[in-house]
C-alpha cells in the first residue's frame, strides 16, 4: 500500500478525501451511494479510493438485520429470452438460499454502483456489463462482493466470474459441419470486441485448420438478426458461397435464415446453419435451428453461490476463482450434407 501523505496503517475517509480534493462527509456520501454529488466529484473520490486503498469496515447492521439477506442481480436490458434464463437461475439459487433479489439496470452514466451502495447488499452478480476500474475501487472499498457472468473484455480487477466453454463449443460447431462434409464455411460474429464472440470464431477456425479446410470468411452482425442477415447476404450471393454458416448466438443464426430465404436458398438444402446459446427461438426456428447450448440458467445459479460463499467469507483465496460450464451440440434440422 502506498502512503498517501496521511495516517499510517489501514486508510481513512480523510486519506481518501485528501487525494480527492474533497471532504470527508463528501467521501462518506459518494461510498453510501448519495445522489446529491456531481458525477465528476464521485469520480474522483472513486478513483482515490482505489488509489489509497481504502475498505469500509463491517457491515452496518440496521433493524432489518434479521431479514433475508439481500444481492443485486446487474444486468444492461431485461429483454429476451437469454436474460430471463439467467434472471431464472438467480432466483432459484437465491430463493434456496433465502436471499432476496434486486434488479439493477446498469446505463450508460455509470450510476449502478451508487445505486447498489444505497442498499444494504450483500453482494452483486454482473451480467455483460463490464464494471470500470472506479466501479470496482467503489464495491471493494464498501465490501461488496462481485461475481461477474460473461464479462464482455478482461476484467480490469481481480473478480470471480462464471462463463461457458466458448472455444470448445465453437470447435464443436465446426466439427459437426466437417463431419457432413462441408467444406465452404462463413462465420457471423457478434462485437468485434466482445470475449465470447472471439472465443467461439477462433475456435471454429481451430477445427478448420487442424482439417486442412481453407480459412472461412468472417463478418460480424453485434448480435443483432437484422444486422446479421445484412452483413451475410453479400456471401449468400456470391459464386463460391459457402454451403454453410456459423452463428456465434441464435438470433443472428436466425438473421441468416432470413438472407437465405431472400436469396431463394433452403435450409438445410441449399444452406446449413448452426447457431449459438439455445434459447427457446432455436427449437421454435423453421427448420429447428442446430446449435450450441450453453447452461443459461446454471450461470445465474453458479454466480449467486460463489457470491454467497465469498460473502459469508468463504473467498479468502488469493485467486478469485473462474468457472467454465460445458457447452454441447444439440443437432437439430437446420444442417446437412451438401448437395
């Protein structure tokens, strides 16, 4: 720990508020979550938070103390079918648990972290959100355990996190079209940025060297169907088009169907398509959509354990720990040799 110019020993409110520029009830009412701040001011008293190092002490214990004990679940949008899996798992595990859930949307401003800091929580489990490193600085100071699902980039923190095999069910996707004797192949990636999208093309592109396949053509269409269908098309439509196409997420997968049909392909006829997640639309999918499952619902559901266990002081390790579930090929009708 670096001195900061003030108390020696563990950090005060008045060594965060010295580097901040500011006061102490101001430092006091940024880390309990006060509205009453400028965002330039809570950015700064986050920021020399992570500087000096400081964590609050214990938790407060208020008159609800002997209520159930309650987390937050922070999430970007509450839209479709992937984030209700997840929100499933949280509250089956919580509920077990006895732990009550409060759903934060994480906008753009960044005000999540206060809001959280109002409550009395005993944790957060974050779901594609990347926290900045003054998010982090802010949870860590008010001792408020963080389990990540599905980071979007590498974390800029030390923090448990819960994912899928995301190369491994990409290999497997390739494999499965080799398998049938394709040997033409596109990819629909999501964010150019996004972890798990990179994970699952590199993967595919793993099975394809290791077979000797010529590279495949990559486009991205940032997890959207009708962006996805446009950015494909111009493959769909030229001479040496590929017999098939994987989708790194279902709904994009869906976005390729959409091309093809505008283009006069059939699936799987003309076109094999293989898709990413296995949310409810793959099955509902004309043909059922091949894809690659993941354990929505087992995320949520690892995540609130490993967030319980670190709160009641069972994350002492020195290495957060990582836990990776199994993704697997579920075959449906949406693939077949080519003609």
């Amino acid at each position: 720990m670096v001195d900061q110019g003030g108390s020696r020993g563990r950090p005060t409110l008045s060594d965060v508020a010295r580097v901040a520029g500011t006061s102490v009830p101001t430092v006091s009412k940024v880390l309990r979550g006060g509205t009453d701040v400028s965002p330039s001011t809570r950015e700064r008293v986050m920021d020399a938070v992570r500087s000096v190092g400081y964590a609050r002490g214990g938790k407060t214990q208020g008159p609800d103390a002997d209520a159930p004990a309650m987390i937050d679940l922070v999430v970007n949008h509450v839209h479709g079918t992937w984030a209700n899996g997840v929100l499933t798992g949280v509250e089956n595990a919580a509920t077990t648990a006895n732990v009550d859930v409060v759903i934060t949307i994480a906008r753009e401003d960044g005000n999540w972290v206060s809001r959280l800091l109002r409550r009395p929580s005993h944790g957060a489990v974050v779901v594609l959100v990347d926290p900045a490193p003054s998010h982090f600085a802010a949870l860590e100071a008010a001792r408020i355990p963080v389990v990540l699902v599905t980071p979007m980039s590498e974390p800029s923190a030390p923090v448990a996190r819960v994912g899928v095999t995301n190369w491994d069910g990409g290999r497997s996707a390739a494999e499965h079209l080799l398998s049938l004797g394709h040997r033409r192949f596109a990819v629909v990636g999501g964010d150019r940025t996004h972890l798990y999208s990179r994970a699952r093309i590199d993967g595919f592109r793993s099975a394809l060297d290791v077979s000797g396949t010529p590279p495949c053509a990559v486009v991205h269409g940032n997890w959207d169907r009708r962006l996805a269908a446009e950015a494909v098309a111009p493959l769909l439509s030229a001479p040496d088009r590929p017999t098939a196409v994987f989708a790194c997420s279902d709904l994009m997968a869906v976005g390729v169907y959409d091309a093809a049909e505008k283009l006069g392909l059939r699936v799987p006829e003309d076109l094999s398509v293989v898709g990413f997640d296995d949310v409810p639309e793959a099955s509902w999918a004309s043909p059922p959509l091949t894809t690659i499952r993941q354990p929505i619902s087992e995320m949520g559901a690892v995540a609130v354990r490993l967030l319980l266990a670190s709160s009641d002081g069972g994350g002492a390790a020195t290495e957060p720990p990582r836990v990776d579930l199994s993704t697997q090929l579920v075959v449906r009708r949406s693939t077949a040799a080519p003609r």
